[in-house]
C-alpha cells in the first residue's frame, strides 16, 4: 500500500505522521501544483491532501487509487462525479475545529471591541512611562454584557459560539442561511432583523448561492454604525469591496475576518487600504489551526485509512 501525502505543510510539520506508516509506505511532498500531481500520485493507492485539485486531469494517472482523504471539511477542490466514475472513494472530516475556531471568533472580538492593538502600542511607545495618571483610557470600550450577538449560520460552530456568547452576557438570535438548523434556545430572525438589532454579527455559514455575497453594501447600511462584523465562515460571503467603503465610510465600526475571497491575499484586495487596526484585523485563515485541532484532524484521516482497508 502506498499513501502519498501531496501537501504535508498545509497541515504543519508540527504534527506527527507517524501512525500512518504502519499501513504501508508513505510519500510526503511539502506542496504539490497542478501540473506536479499527475507524476505523483502515479502508482498511489491513497492520497491526503488540503487544498490541491482532485480531478481528471490530476489523478486521471493513478490507476491503483483507491481512497482520497481530504484534510478539510469543505470538499470544493474534489470532483466527486470524477471520482464516482472511477469508484475511487473519498472522505473528508468535519468537527474537528469547533473549539479552536469559536475561540478564534472571540479573539477577534476583544481586539476589536478593547482596541488592544492601541493599548500596546501605547505602553510599548513608552508613552506609560511618560504619563502623569495610572490609567489611560483614550479608546474606550464598551461591556459584552446586555448586547446582542447575530449569528448567521447555526452549525457545529455556530452553537459553540452561542453558547460562549451567552456566558458572557450576549442575548444571542440567529439567521439560519439554508432554512434546515433551528434551536429554541436562541431567537430565530429573518436577516434584515439580524442586521438591524445585533451589535456583533459573526459568519459560521458554508459557501454555497444562498450565501455568496450574502453581506453586501446593502447589508452593511442595514447594520448599526456601533456593529462589529466577523467572518469565520468563506470569504466570497463578504462583497470584499463594500467592506472596505463601509469602514472609510463608517457605516460599521469593524470587522474582523479570518478568511478572504482569494486566498492567499491579492495585492489588489481593497481591504489592504485599511491601516487602522481599530476598525479590521485579518488573520490568514488561521482559526482552524491550533494544534490541538490539527492532530485531532489527522488522527481522525488515520482512522479513516485503517476504517477504510479493514472494510
């Protein structure tokens, strides 16, 4: 059996791989292109990957393939209708970033909302050496306690971050984007409602056409000018550019996002003409990735392998 890793470093050499050697010889390559994957995975019989394409034209080489383990939940560089073709089979892994990603959502929140960024550049200036009184408190900031988080989309993550929020005083509602996940613990509203009444409204919903797009500048003139806005969910849900003018603008009072319509970032993206960091903060699609929830990742693909060869 041979297992042939195309993209190890997506998932962090940090992370032990070892297990997988005991169901035959395994191939690691750090990142594999297109063009690069046919040669490859010639004579493999399983292949793990993130983010390289699995099509006719990358694996139409490999006639041993039998399984494709997708280290992700979303599944949209797969051809599944390819792959049915060829009885190749195919998982992906779902749930195994929950926690990491609503700490992530948080993170971002208290950057924000306490203009943390401000403050240390504040004390590292060595301006609080300088000062007169013991506090400082030239950006202020407001309690969770008593507002309102609007959450669209109310999965796995989704929930976590209800139930988070809660404990810090939020009332919570959310917008279910397709209709199908509904909890009586939390108020469900129509999408104008969401945007009109929530003072934080964070996107935990899957990319799909009732999605793309979804917050656009009619959205954003929607929500309050006090509203923070987080994106943990796909990039293309954001109209990138009418982000952009709604923070010159101040129709919204930020927003931070963990994932981009392209990715890595274009140096034409119109977010990268917001140098405040108290209005946005982007980190680069990192709130799946705390180690914990990448070895939980790959000791669940482990399993689907062993899973996969005793069946």
């Amino acid at each position: 059996m041979k297992i042939v890793f195309l993209d190890r470093k997506t998932i962090g050499e940090d992370i032990d791989i070892a297990g997988f050697n005991r169901f035959g010889d395994v191939v690691v390559y750090p990142y594999s292109k297109p063009e690069e994957v046919p040669e490859r995975v010639r004579d493999a019989d399983i292949i793990i990957l993130n983010k390289v394409p699995v099509n006719e034209q990358t694996i139409g080489t490999a006639e041993k393939l039998k399984l494709v383990c997708v280290t992700a939940t979303g599944i949209n560089n797969l051809d599944t209708e390819y792959l049915k073709k060829r009885d190749i089979a195919w998982r992906n892994v779902a749930g195994y970033s929950t926690e990491s990603v609503a700490q992530h959502t948080f993170a971002l929140l208290f950057f924000l909302e306490e203009h943390l960024r401000y403050y240390d550049d504040y004390v590292k200036s060595g301006a609080y050496t300088d000062d007169f009184m013991f506090t400082h408190f030239d950006r202020n900031y407001g309690e969770l306690c008593g507002k309102t988080w609007g959450i669209i989309g109310l999965g796995a993550i989704g929930h976590r971050v209800a139930e988070i929020a809660e404990a810090f005083g939020f009332h919570v509602q959310y917008y279910s984007t397709s209709g199908k996940n509904h909890d009586e613990r939390y108020s469900e509203v129509d999408f104008d409602t969401l945007l009109a009444t929530s003072d934080v409204v964070s996107i935990h919903a899957p990319l799909n056409e009732a999605t793309q797009g979804l917050m656009n500048a009619k959205a954003f003139k929607k929500m309050k000018n006090s509203a923070i806005l987080l994106n943990l969910g796909r990039g293309p849900i954001i109209n990138e550019a009418d982000l952009a003018d709604a923070l010159e603008s101040g129709t919204i009072a930020g927003a931070g996002l963990d994932v981009l319509c392209v990715e890595p970032m274009t140096k034409d993206c119109p977010l990268l003409r917001i140098k405040d960091s108290s209005r946005l903060i982007i980190t680069p699609h990192i709130a799946w990735a705390s180690v914990e929830a990448r070895t939980r990742l790959m000791k669940i693909i482990e399993g689907q392998v062993e899973e996969f060869l005793k069946g």
